[in-house]
C-alpha cells in the first residue's frame, strides 16, 4: 500500500467526514488506519439495504458498543438520514465516527442533519508527487494520479479512465435528477476539458454546449460539490493594472481533460505538454494547502493586457510560474515581473524542466523536481 499524507489524526479526539473523489483511496485508508473500528460499508448491498430500511437500527446496534467508541460508515452520501442517528450517538454516547463520502452536493440538497459543525472535515486528494517513491512525471501527467490509474500500464490506463467517467455520470449526475439532460453534461464535460486551466466564460461555454449560460454555471457547481473540479478565483487584490475576474477551472485530476479530449502519449515540447504540466503543479499545490488546512488562497493573476501569473498563493506572497520549458529565458519572466511591480515583498517561482537550479534576478527558477521537493517540505507555501 502506499502510504498516504493524510492521517486522519483528528479521529483521536473528534468526529471527521472524509471527502473525496471516487477511487482516491479513501475506503482503503480507512482500512489501514482503522482496522479495529467496526465498518458499515454503504456499498455493500444489504447493509445499505438494513439501514435504509431502518436508519435506527445504526443507534440500536451500536448502544452495544462503548461509550467514545471510533464508528467508521463508508459512503455517507448513498444514506444521508443515517446523519441523525450519528448525531444522537456522538451528543449522548460521546462516540466517534468517520463518516466518508464522494458528494458534500448530497449531503446538502437532502436538507439533513449535518451535525452542526461537530465534525472536522478533511479531504483526500489524488496521489502527490511526495507519496509516490521513484516519482515519474511522464506517468503522471498520461496516466493521472489516481492510484489505480497512476499504477496501471498505459493499455489499461484508457479503458480504466473510460469506466471511471462513465459511472461518474452514471451514479453522480442521474442521481442528481438529470437523466434527460445527460447529453448536454457530457458535452458540457468536454467543452470544461476544452478550457481546462483557462479562465470560464459562461456564455462562451452556453453557446458551444446548447444550453442557457445558467445552465453552464450550475454544471460548473456540480463539478466542484462532487470534488471532481476546482474554481480557482481570480487574484484582485491591491492592483493598479485592470485584471480579468473570472475564475479558471480545473478538473481535480489531470487524467480526466486528457481523456475527455483525446490527448495520449504526451511528451515535452508540445502545447498539450505544457498545459498539462500546469494542471499537475496546480493539483500538487491544491493537495498540499488542503492536508495543511492553510488558509491562504490560491488565486492567478490576469491582466487584460495578457501579463499573467499562474498560481499566487496567500496575499501576493508567492507567485508561480509554470513553463515546460527546459531552458527559462527572459521572455518567460514578463508575468511575474509586472507582478513584482505592484506586489514588491512577493517570492518569484517559475517551475520548470530546467536540469538545475538558478537565479535570475529576482525570479527563482526551479526544476519541477526541486519545486515539489520544497513545496512538500514546507518551504513554498
């Protein structure tokens, strides 16, 4: 097993829901942290059949455990009532649960119970870079960072990427009462790969798609409420220059634009390369401000003069640079040193395929390797 960044260590001492995409791996850390605790797994035919059923009977059987017992119930999202019996175990037994689950959009238009904050909320990411031994940058960014996506050979990478955007559909979006419509999600999917990493224009996206630019914006919603994209907002702050406010869109893992657009085989010196060297650096660094629950931002900066800057992390602190490039030159500087102009005390990153190290002026040029090194180590962010 690999060992995963994400420890669940605020399980010792309170409740914690557990989010994530499908296939992340969170039924199997579950397992691994937790093999004494008992386990309703909701995939499971008859235990989700038992309880929907009878949602008291979870209070009944589990009166037979200890007062402060750890309860683990996989899939939260498949039987959301189940929350009230949680709720009534943890403020009369004083138990504690990790509850899992691919949907906080579920959990939410159901309208129940969702513990009055009494649960710390984590989320698992796709694999990083500093989970993986011998990490490899070509099989990343063609296979993505899914474990079984990120293992598998590159004939069964597709088919696996096939099946797992189809159930996506299949089991996230029917559920959400949308079977007539999902034709025009599956283009709207396409049309999001199109702009992956791009700033969203709603009406741009409207008039491909054949739907209202509402329509688009409630797509984009349940992208991000079933964890399988990020809205990167837009940095505003303390600007002379006019910047573009609309957000880029990312999907959280590399693997799916390139499988929705047809891209394989991807090799530096090409534009679908860099795109996709972005996206990876982008979800590394949404992985570790997520395990770190830092609260500064990751924003970008645009002006509508075409400077742009692609990650900016706190209150302009650090800006990042990404180019597949392995010689930076000068030309690759103007962004984030337009930056530097209105945002003097900030650090400047561009990331690179550089063989090593170096400075030039005040921009730090790092190799993609040095990069997620120091970035997992603590020393970006």
């Amino acid at each position: 097993m690999i060992n995963r960044i994400l420890d669940l260590k605020d399980s010792k001492s309170d409740s914690v829901l557990l989010l994530g995409a499908r296939q992340t791996g969170k039924t199997t850390l579950l397992l691994h942290l937790f093999k004494d605790a008992p386990i309703y797994d909701l995939l499971e035919t008859d235990t989700y059949e038992r309880l929907r059923r009878n949602p008291s009977q979870l209070r009944q059987e589990l009166l037979l455990h200890d007062d402060g017992s750890l309860v683990i119930i996989d899939e939260i999202q498949m039987l959301p009532e189940l929350l009230n019996e949680v709720h009534w175990l943890i403020t009369r037994k004083s138990m504690r649960f990790v509850l899992s689950g691919s949907s906080a959009r579920k959990l939410k238009s159901k309208g129940v119970n969702t513990l009055g904050g009494r649960m710390v909320r984590n989320i698992l990411y796709p694999l990083v870079s500093a989970e993986v031994e011998d990490f490899d940058l070509l099989r990343a960014i063609n296979h993505g960072m899914l474990p079984r996506h990120y293992l598998a050979s590159d004939e069964q990478v597709v088919k696996r990427l096939q099946g797992y955007v189809s159930v996506y559909l299949r089991e996230e979006i029917q559920a959400e009462a949308m079977r007539r419509n999902l034709s025009s999600f599956t283009r709207f999917m396409e049309a999001a790969a199109l702009t992956n990493g791009e700033m969203v224009n709603y009406t741009d996206i409207a008039q491909d798609c054949g739907i209202t630019a509402k329509t688009v914006r409630s797509y984009f919603n349940i992208l991000v409420d079933t964890l399988i994209g990020y809205l990167i907002p837009a940095y505003t702050r303390h600007v002379s220059r006019r910047v573009v406010q609309s957000p880029r869109f990312y999907y959280f893992d590399v693997a799916i634009p390139n499988y929705l657009l047809g891209r394989r085989g991807l090799q530096p010196g090409s534009q679908d390369f860099g795109h996709a060297f972005e996206h990876l650096m982008i979800q590394e660094i949404i992985a570790y401000l997520g395990y770190h629950n830092s609260y500064e931002a990751l924003t970008y900066w645009h002006t509508y003069g075409g400077l742009e800057v692609d990650a900016v992390i706190g209150d302009g602190r650090v800006a990042i640079e990404f180019k597949s490039s392995s010689a930076v030159q000068n030309k690759h500087l103007k962004g984030l040193k337009a930056f530097k102009e209105e945002h003097p005390q900030a650090r400047l990153i561009i990331v690179s395929l550089d063989p090593a190290p170096r400075l030039m002026g005040d921009v730090e040029v790092m190799p993609y390797r040095t990069f997620l090194q120091q970035l997992w180590a603590g020393c970006v962010c």
